[in-house]
C-alpha cells in the first residue's frame, strides 16, 4: 500500500476530478477576493474565455504534479505580460490556492508542495 510520502502529488490532490474541483475552488475564492476580484469578475461575461483560463489551470496544475496532462496555454511570462501584477495581489492568489487546498482536506505535505509550486512561477509573473 502506498503512503502519502510515496503517492504523487497529482495523486494526492485527488488526480484530474480533484484538480478540477480545486480550480473551481480557486477561481470562487478570487472572486470573492476584493483584493483581486477586479481581475476575474470580468470573466463572468465571458463564460467561453473563463473555462478556457479553468482548463488551462487545471492543465498546468495536472502536469506540474506530475499527471497526464498535457499544458496547452502561453509560458507564464506571455500569459501575464502587461497584467503588471503586484507583488500583493501575487499574495493574494498563493492565499486563495491555500485556502482552496484546506477546504477540500489536501494534507500538509502536499500543501507546502503546491506553496513550493507558486513560489517557483513568482518571477514570472509579477510586474511583467
């Protein structure tokens, strides 16, 4: 039987079904987010351009912890360029990722994994 420490992170997070479910969770929470609602509430009435940035998360997330999927979106410095995200509202997703993560139960080790993950992509995204 497989322990924690040996299953993937992609396994852990529940695979693709637990992956969707944790997008769905994120994309709520920024929403509601007053800090950066400003940024995805405009998405509401673009319903195609919403679920095209769902599936793309739900793809980078899927291969970066190690599943199937195949991530078909731009490299995250032409995805965000000219966004001129600040280092706050950066805070902010990584909060909201966070809190996504505590409410559908993903344990600790797999948390800090998924932290590691954001901190990674910092750079590529912030003021760009």
């Amino acid at each position: 039987m497989e322990t924690t420490n040996q299953k993937s992170l992609y396994n852990r997070l529940g695979g693709a079904s637990g992956i969707s479910t944790l997008v769905d969770d994120i994309v709520d929470y920024h929403m509601k987010n007053k800090e950066i609602n400003a940024r995805f509430l405009p998405l509401r009435d673009d319903p195609s351009k919403l679920e095209q940035i769902k599936e793309h998360t739900r793809q980078f997330l899927g291969m970066g912890s190690g599943g199937p999927e195949t991530y078909e979106g731009k490299e995250m410095p032409a995805a965000h360029r000219g966004m001129n995200v600040s280092e706050a509202e950066y805070m902010h997703v990584v909060d909201d990722i966070m809190s996504a993560l505590k409410k559908n139960n993903i344990d600790q080790q797999s948390q800090n994994e998924v932290l590691a993950i954001t901190w990674s992509i910092k750079e590529q995204i912030v003021r760009l």
